[in-house]
C-alpha cells in the first residue's frame, strides 16, 4: 500500500490546531470582492490588535451574530444600546475603544461606497484590481507599500484600528495578496481563482 502524501502548507498553519488549518485550506487568500465580507475581514483584522487571529477566529461566528452580518448599513445604524449590548456579550471582545470603532468604520465605508460607487472598488484600487502573486524564496512582510498607502488612505477617511500591519494581513485573507508560500498545496489554487476572475 503506497504511503499518503503529506499535504504540504504554509509553515504557520503546519502546527496549527484544526480551526486554523480549516482557515488557511479554506479562506485564507481567497480573492473576496464582497462589501460586508470585506468590511468583516477589516473588522476583524482590526479586533485582533494585541491578540492572536486563533483567538478572534474562534469568535468569529459571534462576531458575525453581534454585528449583524456585518450589513455595513445596519452596522453604522448602531445606536448607544446597541454599543452597551456588545459590552456585555461575552462571544466577542469586550473593547470598548474597538466596537466604537467597528460602528464608525461602518459610517466611514458607508462614504467611500457613496465616493467610489462600492467599498470593494476602493479598496481593491490598491493593488489595480489585481492580487499581487507571491515570488519563489521571497521573504516573509508585515507591510508593503500597498498597506501603508490603504492605511494612510482609510485613516483620511475616519477609520481607526487600520494601521499599515493591520491593513496588510487584512490584504493576504482576502486575496488582494496571494502570499501563500509558493510550496503550499493552495499557492496554485488560489492564483488560479485570481486568473479566472481577470
């Protein structure tokens, strides 16, 4: 009986628990063109300021039940009640200074989609609409100049919770940036699905 291939990853989901490896195979820079899922990932991104994404990806269905799908509409709408109920739910993080920003995030997105004609076309311009595809034995970032431009760019426009590292891990889960490691059964795969959208 011939031994099974191992399947091959990015060294950070090789360790990692099942959630994370489910993450990484499934979602991890999938191309993601979607407003509310776009406006999720931000969020999300930005909750994990100080914590570990294995953390917030256990919440995450919480997340998604607490902000309402992340309806960008129905997520500016919040009101004060609504703030003191995500205070008090213990699914997702309890932080005041990051629902306040989730809530004002979501006015901000509000006036880019108003600008731009979609919150994905904007933030898609920073890579011309186009995943940049990672290159053989190119090492590992936390920031490019693409993030710091959609950093500098989102704070001009009241967001908070966005900085340079934030908005670049931001860009690798929703594919603006294919940084699988090119020895990673799902480099191929998620370039692929760049290449079928172009």
């Amino acid at each position: 009986m011939a031994a099974r291939t191992k399947t091959r990853r990015c060294r950070w989901a090789e360790g990692a628990d099942a959630e994370m490896q489910r993450y990484h195979d499934r979602d991890w820079g999938v191309p993601t063109h979607s407003n509310s899922r776009l406006f999720e990932f931000l969020i999300l991104e930005g909750a994990q300021a100080g914590l570990s994404w294995s953390t917030i990806l256990r919440k995450r269905a919480a997340y998604r039940r607490a902000f309402l799908g992340f309806e960008i509409g129905k997520v500016a709408r919040m009101n004060a009640a609504a703030q003191k109920r995500l205070l008090n739910d213990p699914g997702i993080v309890r932080n005041r200074l990051k629902i306040r920003s989730a809530i004002a995030n979501a006015n901000a997105a509000l006036a880019l989609k108003d600008e731009h004609g979609s919150f994905s076309r904007f933030l898609w311009s920073f890579v011309n609409d186009k995943p940049i595809q990672r290159k053989r034995g190119e090492p590992w970032r936390d920031r490019t100049r693409q993030s710091d431009a959609m950093s500098d760019a989102l704070r001009k426009a009241g967001f908070s919770f966005v900085g340079s590292t934030i908005c670049y891990a931001f860009m690798q889960a929703v594919g603006m940036v294919n940084d699988h490691e090119t020895t990673c059964f799902r480099y191929q795969h998620i370039r692929k699905l760049a290449t079928r959208r172009g």
